[in-house]
C-alpha cells in the first residue's frame, strides 16, 4: 500500500466534531487499514443510511448491523483477503473489553485500539508496541524507533488534543511489520508543511517530533483537518 511521505492537508473552517463520535472514529480507523479516507467516508455514510442512522449517533449496539452493511459494500474497493482483514478489525470492536490494552492478545490484520487521554495510556501504547514488534520480529533497534515514535504521537494527542487512539496493527501481507495510527479529534495541524519539514517551530517544540518520527519509520502520512482533527498514519516494515 503506497503511501507519501506528506499527507493532503484539508482546511475545514467548520464546527468541531463532539465527544461523541469515539465509535465512528474507530470503525473509521478499521475502514482506513486499505480504503482512503474518502472511499472509507462513502461506505459507512452508505452503511448508516442503509440502517437509518447517522453517523454521529453510532453506538456499540450498531455494530452488528453496520458490519452487514458495510460487507458488501466493500466488495467495490477490496480484494477479498482485504475485505476478510477489514471486517476482523471491525468485529473485533464489537469484543473489546476494558481491560489494560498491554494484556489484550495481538492478532494480524486486528486493530488494537489504545484510547489516549491520560499519561499511563502512553506507557501502555509503548508496552503494547514493544510485544507487537517483537511478534512481528523486528529486531531491537527497529523496536525502540516504533514503541519512540507511538510515545510520541500519543504524547501529541494528550498535549494538543485532549484525547484520541492509538491503533496498531500487526501486518503480514503484503509486507511483515507494524502500522501505527494516530487519530483525534483536536484542533489539526496548522502550518503542516511546515511542521513536516522541520521548518516550524513553536513555544512548545511542536514540529520537532513529527519531523524525527517521520525519519524513524519506513512510511508516514499525515490528514489534517484544521478544527476536525488529525490521522497519523505510520509503517515501520522488517527488512
């Protein structure tokens, strides 16, 4: 899956999404694991129309009926072992439990949504970054460069954000290694280019850790919608 080093940048000047979007954030994140961000907008806001729903108000309670939806639909975007791992990732929502993310099993293709808010969320999604690099089989170095740079993101989502995931995803096909997406709901990215290329500096040193983490993964996207939020997306892959 080709990715480029800089991300589109989208200026919304719009209202900001509420707190009660979490669960279409994460099933976005499931679409996203092979659809653009366009392709996978079209198949939920398709699916919820389908269920009579908005996406606004999605509910755990939906899933179910969603996923049926979402199957088919698919089938105009996806290869068949892609739809196979994006409706895992989406069934896999419907069992998450609340325990510590650092416990949860780690399966290929699944996401592994860490919700971010709090400094130990942090150290969880390093902890659960270090067991995946190491069933993935990335070596040392290539495993602190991963667990450093999800410290990073989710560092990011807790200082200008407020909240957000981290999801990680253990991948085998069609190159071994582990992606990493940042997501929130936080005023964006302004200045993006800028702050990608190392040229942007503010009081708080924002900029400067993108710019490493960018250098420290094997591909790197970045979606920023000023005052709707930003998707970090990250592949770092065993050579």
């Amino acid at each position: 899956m080709a990715r480029s080093s800089v991300g589109s940048v989208v200026v919304n000047r719009g209202q900001r999404s509420s707190p009660g979007l979490a669960v279409q954030g994460k099933i976005q994140v499931c679409l996203r694991l092979y659809l653009s961000r366009i392709s996978a907008n079209l198949v939920l806001g398709r699916a919820c129309s389908r269920c009579g729903i908005s996406p606004r108000t999605i509910g755990i309670d939906h899933l179910s009926r969603l996923i049926g939806e979402i199957e088919p639909l698919l089938s105009a975007y996806l290869s068949r072992f892609e739809i196979r791992e994006t409706l895992k990732g989406l069934r896999g929502l419907q069992n998450q439990q609340s325990t510590d993310p650092s416990d949860r099993p780690i399966a290929e293709g699944r996401p592994h949504v860490i919700e971010i808010s709090r400094e130990e969320h942090i150290d969880a999604a390093r902890t659960t970054a270090l067991r995946m690099c190491r069933e993935t089989g990335l070596g040392n170095v290539d495993a602190v460069k991963v667990a450093t740079v999800v410290s990073e993101l989710a560092r990011n989502i807790c200082q200008y954000a407020g909240e957000g995931t981290i999801t990680l995803v253990l991948l085998e096909h069609p190159r071994p290694g582990v992606r990493i997406i940042a997501a929130d709901q936080g005023p964006g990215i302004p200045h993006l280019a800028e702050v990608v290329s190392g040229e942007w500096r503010s009081k708080t040193g924002m900029g400067l850790g993108l710019t490493g983490s960018r250098r420290l993964m094997s591909a790197f996207d970045i979606q920023a919608d000023q005052g709707k939020g930003t998707c970090i997306t990250a592949e770092k892959y065993l050579l």
